[in-house]
C-alpha cells in the first residue's frame, strides 16, 4: 500500500485531536473529488513497518493526546489497500483500545467484500458512498454529499 500524507495532529477529520492518514488509490475517482491526487495507487509513498509504528506511537503520546485515528484517501477499503489497512487496524485495537478509529470510503456498507468487512469490523465509524456533486452540501457534518452515510458501528462511537 501507499499513503498520501500522514498527519500526526489533525482537528478536521473526525472529532477531537486525531491521526489521520490519506492512502493511495481510489478507483471510485467521483466528479468533483477534493483529493485526486490520491487515486493512482502507485502516488505517493509506500506504507512501511516504521510508518505503521509512527502511528501506533503517535497515538499513545500522552504529550498530545488523540482521540483516534482516520483514515481517507483515496479508498482506505480499495481492494489492493485491504491486507495492509486490517494490519494497521488490528494494531492500533490492540496496543492503543481506548483509540477509536473513523473510515472514509466510496463503497457503501452493502457494498463491501468479506475482506473489507473484516476491515470495517475493526471501525467505530464509517462514513460511506462516493461523493456526489451535485448533492454536495458543506453544511454536512463528516461528509461531502447527502447521499453519504455516517455508521456509527461501535458501542463507544454510538454513546458519543
């Protein structure tokens, strides 16, 4: 897999202080898009073992709490971003549990693989769909179009 950008402080994509990190690849590639830059698969750099510790490490750094981590892209759920997306998840799950964890993705939920459940599995929260311009609405909270749905997937994400 490969990554856009990573940001180890973000206030935008989710709520609270977060992590956030764009993966490479999108094969949605919606009219209107703010990220394209994002859809080849091959753009940007690749996610390695130090960059998935970067982000554990940044999570549990009590000098800057987070909330959790995001991930967008591109499509985090792409097929060919899955195996290293469910590795980075299970990470996080398991050395940093109070950390919760938001998903973009083009796909809708009724949409999804078994592979990328398993994936979603690992959420609190999906917000799901391909943007639609011409249901854009910045009013909208955590998406860009009113067809989008926002999942609250976890206990902890559906008591706030």
């Amino acid at each position: 897999m490969n990554y856009h950008q990573y940001l180890p402080v973000d206030v935008v994509n989710g709520p609270g202080t977060r992590c956030t990190l764009f993966v490479s690849g999108c094969e949605h590639q919606c009219r209107g898009c703010y990220n394209k830059a994002t859809w080849p698969l091959n753009s940007g750099h690749p996610f390695t073992d130090l960059m998935q510790e970067q982000i554990v490490q940044d999570l549990l750094d009590s000098r800057i709490p987070r909330r959790g981590l995001s991930l967008s892209g591109g499509d985090p759920l792409h097929p060919a971003n899955i195996d290293s997306v469910k590795e980075l998840l299970q990470e996080v799950v398991s050395r940093a549990p109070s950390k919760d964890i938001w998903l973009w993705t083009g796909y809708t939920l009724a949409e999804l693989s078994s592979k990328q459940r398993d994936v979603v599995d690992l959420v609190d929260v999906l917000i799901d769909g391909k943007f639609i311009q011409d249901e854009a609405d910045p009013h909208l909270v955590w998406r860009g179009s009113a067809n989008q749905c926002v999942h609250f997937l976890s206990e902890r994400a559906r008591k706030g």
